[in-house]
C-alpha cells in the first residue's frame, strides 16, 4: 500500500490557492461534525482543481446534503476564525485521538477519532505532531492554511464519491466529499463558466459525434484509439505540418519498429526498475538457432525477451550508433512520428487523454556543447510557430531542474554529474531567459537524465494543459557509448534534446478538439468542402462534380451531396457534421461559373466566380490560416 502523506517538502510547496483549498477541508469537515457531531474524519488534501475530505458517518450523505453544510460553512468563514497552530506530544495527540477530540468539534467519549489515530502512526519520529485549531473544531494537522477562514472567498461543495481508508480496499470505506474554493467570487464563476463550457466540449463526446476516432476495448483493447477516416485526416494534416517545419528545419527522418530486445531498455536505465511499471510485460522468444544471425557465436538457447517500446529514444540512439560520426555530421536531428505503448491502469484511462498507444511528434537532437543554445533556442521558436498556427495565446514553459542533495545515496533521484547539471541548466536558464519566453522554474523535478522543460498551454476557454516536454540529456548518450570524433581526434559524447512540440495525436487531438469545440480551421477539418446541389438537374450535378473533382486533385478532403433532398435539410446534414465550407450549387450558379459559399457557424457569404473560391480554398489550406 502507498503512503498518501505529504512530505514536509511537498507542504511547503503547496501553491496559496492549494493552502485555501486545504483549509476549506477543514472548514468543510468542522460543518459536518456540527450537523452530525459523530462524524469522523480521515484525509482533507487539496486536490486538482478543488479539494475533499474524506468522512465515516452513519448517515449517507447526498447532494440534497450539500445546502445544509455550505449554510454551516458560511457561519464560520463569516467568523473569520483564525487558523491557530497548536504543537503537542505524540502521547497527548494519542490521548487526545483517544477522547474523540480531533476531528471534532467537543471530546467524544466512546467514539475515538480513530483515523486520526491512524495518521499519528505515520507520522515520523521526529517530525513535529501539530493541530490546527479554527474555533472549537481542531484537527491533526501539518499544515499550511490560510490565515483566516474568512479569506476563504467562494466555494462550493462539488460531488460525493466512496474511498477506502488510505485507498486500501482492505480498509473500511469512507465517503469523500469533493469541494472547491477560490481567492473571490470573480475567479469562482469564472471558473464554472469554463467548467459547463468544457463539457460541452468534451473530446470524447465531439470526437464520437464527428466520428474521428474509436476505442474497441472488445477486440483491441482499452487505451488503443483506433483513428476513423475523419480523425486520421487531422493525424496526417498534423503530420506534414510537422514534416515540413523539420525538414526546413535541418531535420532528417527515420522509422524504427515497435519492439526492441530487453538489452535496449536496460542499456537506457528505463529497465529493470524505472520505468517499468509504464512497459508491457515482455514477450519471450526463442530464436530458431539455425537461423540466428551469423556470427552471434552464442549457443545460449535460452528465451529473448523482447519489450514494446515506451519511447523512441533508445531506437534513435542506436541509429546514431550505426555508423561513424564526427564533428561535422553534428547536429544530427532526427525525427519520427513514432509510436509508442505505455502500460498505464485501466482506471487512469480516459478517451485520447490518457491512453496506452501514443504516437509522438519526436525527435532527438545529437549536438555538440557549443551547438546546445542554438539548437534548444531553435526548438523554442518552433513552439512559438507552432502555438501561432493553433492560435494558444497564454503559454508558459516549466523548467525543471535537479537537486544537488540527491545526486548520490539512497534517495538519489538525478545521475550523480554535479557539473554536468549546473552546466546544462545555466545554458538552458540563460536561452530561457534570452528567448523571451516566460517560464518558471521547478526545483527537483527534472528527469533522472537532465533538467526538462514542461510546455504549458491554454485551451480558448481557459483550461490548462501540458502539451511536451523537452528535455536535455547528457547521461543516455554515454550509457549508450555514443560518441563523436571531435576536431582534436578524440572521442567525445554528444548532448541529446528530446523534443515532442505536437506531443501525441492522442493527446494533442484530444486537446484540440476542445479548443476548437470540433469546428476545426479549413486546413486540418477532416471534411473541408461539401459541394451541395439544389435540386437534381443533370447539369448541376456534372457542375457540382467537376468542382468536387477539381478539389480532390488539389489534395482537398471535398465530398459532394448531389441526392433529392432538399437544399435546408442537405445545409443542416453539413453543419453537423462540421464540414468546413459549403459550396451551394443551383441552375444560376452553372450559367454564371459561380458558387454560393456558406462556412460552418457563420452562414452564407454569397455567391462568388467558382475560380476565386477555390484559388481562396486552395491558399487558406497552404497557408494554415486560422
Ligand atoms: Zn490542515
Ligand atoms: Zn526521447
């Protein structure tokens, strides 16, 4: 079973909304010890997005519930009752657990706060046992909190959910109550506006109504999207979008299978303890040894086990290993939209976000010490472009860096080169800094290789979301024994960037969907142009298809709708599906080489020469525009 506690560490970096959200547990868990005095508490953390406690009590409690508590909760935040900090003993925390006293409002004799009991025993010898008090309700507690509960501005009691006691199912089962809080009213509705607003944009919901991709957990298996004809349009607009930008770029590309032999994976570090708990379980093969490549010399018969790839690195390291390199093939970029499977549990599922098929926007770049600010700067003005074709105006890059106290010993965290890191993270911080990009830096959560950048974005509506991750990594390569011949004759080994700006198609689709609340930009619609007839006279329709034609052979995804229905229910079919431009043909229309334009959600724009429309079709998609 895995501890929830929060480390003294993870406390002190708990954000100040994270702090008001915490304290509003307490505030919460004090409203139902007075509407049912034999309440008992467990855990109150902040979580995404809001906050919970979790609550063993006789009665059931139900949303019908919820008014009564936040009437209690109003009482005390009007109080503005101070968050008092009390240290004891461990022998009066238990004593005082014993009575009944902690989580609660009064001692209670003969119902002990035995949760609570629970919680003293895991906290460490040594560490100092806290209550905090807030009026007569006090609770075990290490903190932090807002100053007052009245500096908690709005909340609202969310969802009503059952867990078991520190999430083993051994345990007895609790219900936990979900709440949220903010700073003031302002960011509260605003937040709900983006909530209802979400939903109505959830991916899985519009990616079903516009048919763009399908999760068969029967056949396939869950986690593994198929992508239908519609979705796989936008995978590939993506695709060449990406191709284009490397190939200018300086970027060369390869293709790698999806499997590889254990040796990889333990060469890389990912094996055998890192990471695999993210990998398929392995397959085990034994080869044929007559057929074994030549020269293996190895009467080893014994089984190979073999790993689906959970990343594309290893795979590119060693292609970077198949030939000689010098100084002069650096920087070496190469790049694959490579697909990669990760094991992730079937409860942490959830449509394109969280899946275990992920094809990346990859590319690992193998440079040289005094090649690393150039070419990291390069990657970050392609985010810039990238996040200008998409229209992400708010963006911030995380920059996540080691720490020097867990380089070596048993809870090292980071590959023991203190030089290498400071290196590496000065170069990093100073692009940062040079690019003009905001960031902020994160202590402690690079990845075990190198310091990382975590590429934050807003959705239109206001969600946030991390689309890659790019990461700078002096340790693989020399695990890899890769090597350079540098200018001096001697061997050297070469930095490598990972970079992912598109992410996943999962992921990214998944993201995009929501932004665009599924009304795509011509360029990446999965269907671009219909081409509508009013009524079904011979030439119309010969009109109709030469246009649909003409499309087609310029690469535009254009279907025609030339059946007997009439025009209003053929406009309404197309605006459901989302399709992009209409064009609308009638008798008028062949004489005068014209068409009635008419763009999704925005009604018709008339009727224009058929040329100039699909000149106009044919620049806006080159040009990506918004
Ligand atoms: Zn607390
Ligand atoms: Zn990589």
């Amino acid at each position: 079973m895995q501890s929830e506690r929060k480390t003294l560490d993870d406390r002190g970096r708990m954000t100040e909304l994270e702090r008001l959200r915490h304290s509003c547990a307490h505030v919460m868990a004090a409203a139902i010890a007075k509407l049912w005095p034999d309440a008992q508490f467990a855990a109150g953390p902040a979580v995404e997005n809001g906050f919970y406690y979790d609550c063993a009590l006789e009665h059931r409690i139900s949303p019908e519930d919820f008014p009564a508590i936040e009437a209690e909760m109003k009482k005390i935040i009007k109080e503005n009752l101070v968050f008092e900090k009390i240290v004891v003993t461990r022998d009066q925390a238990i004593k005082d657990a014993q009575s009944g006293r902690l989580g609660g409002l009064t001692e209670r004799p003969g119902n002990p706060s035995k949760f609570k009991l629970g919680n003293i025993e895991e906290i460490p010898e040594g560490e100092p046992i806290t209550y905090f008090k807030s009026g007569d309700f006090i609770d075990l507690c290490a903190g932090p909190h807002v100053m007052r509960t009245g500096n908690i501005g709005a909340y609202k009691l969310t969802s009503v959910a059952s867990a078991y006691y520190k999430g083993d199912e051994k345990n007895p089962q609790l219900q936990r109550i979900y709440g949220t809080a903010f700073k003031n009213r302002t960011q509260f509705d605003e937040y709900f506006k983006m909530v209802e607003e979400s939903k109505k944009r959830d991916h899985r919901k519009i990616g079903q109504e516009m048919g763009l991709y399908v999760i068969d957990t029967e056949y396939v298996g869950p986690g593994l999207p198929m992508w239908l004809p519609k979705g796989a349009a936008i995978c590939e607009e993506l695709e060449k979008l990406a191709k284009e930008t490397e190939f200018a770029a300086g970027y060369v590309r390869v293709k790698t299978p999806h499997v590889a032999k254990e040796k990889m994976y333990l060469t890389s570090g990912h094996l055998p303890i890192l990471y695999k708990d993210s990998m398929f379980p392995p397959m085990e093969l034994v080869e044929n040894r007559g057929q074994e490549e030549t020269g293996a010399g190895n009467s080893d018969s014994s089984a190979v086990r073999y790993y689906l790839k959970a990343m594309n690195c290893p795979h590119h390291h060693r292609i970077f290993a198949a030939e000689p390199r010098s100084y002069r093939d650096l920087p070496l970029r190469l790049a694959e939209y490579g697909c990669q499977y990760r094991y992730e549990q079937s409860g942490e599922l959830f449509g394109l976000m969280r899946v275990r098929s992920l094809n990346m926007n990859d590319a690992h770049i193998y440079c040289t010490r005094e090649q690393f600010a150039a070419e990291f700067n390069a990657v970050n003005e392609m985010y810039l472009k990238y996040f200008k074709i998409f229209g992400f105006e708010k963006y911030v890059m995380r920059f996540s860096t080691h720490d020097p106290s867990r380089l070596t010993g048993d809870n090292a965290k980071f590959v023991n080169e203190p030089e290498l890191w400071k290196q590496t993270e000065d170069m990093v911080r100073q692009t940062l800094i040079a690019s003009k990009i905001p960031y902020a830096e994160v202590p402690n959560e690079a990845a075990f290789y190198g310091p990382k950048i975590d590429v934050q974005v807003w959705s239109v509506i206001g969600r946030e979301f991390t689309l890659a991750t790019n990461q700078v990594d002096f340790a693989v390569p020399k695990r890899f024994g890769l090597v350079y011949r540098d200018k001096d004759n001697t061997d050297k080994t070469p930095l490598c960037i990972h970079r992912a700006p598109l992410g996943t198609h999962e992921r990214f689709i998944g993201f995009l969907i929501e932004h665009y609340a599924g009304n795509f930009p011509l360029w990446l619609a999965p269907e671009q142009v219909r081409v509508l007839t009013i009524g079904e006279d011979a030439a119309v329709v010969d009109y109709a298809k030469a246009i649909v034609s003409e499309l087609r052979a310029n690469m535009v995804r254009a279907e025609g709708d030339y059946g007997t229905d009439k025009i209003n229910g053929k406009i309404q079919d197309a605006e459901k599906a989302r399709v992009h431009t209409m064009l609308v043909i009638g008798p008028r229309d062949v004489q005068a080489a014209a068409v009635s334009v008419r763009l999704h959600g925005k009604g018709s724009l008339g009727a224009k020469p058929k040329a100039e429309v699909v000149a106009d079709i044919l620049a806006a998609i080159k040009e990506r525009r918004a």
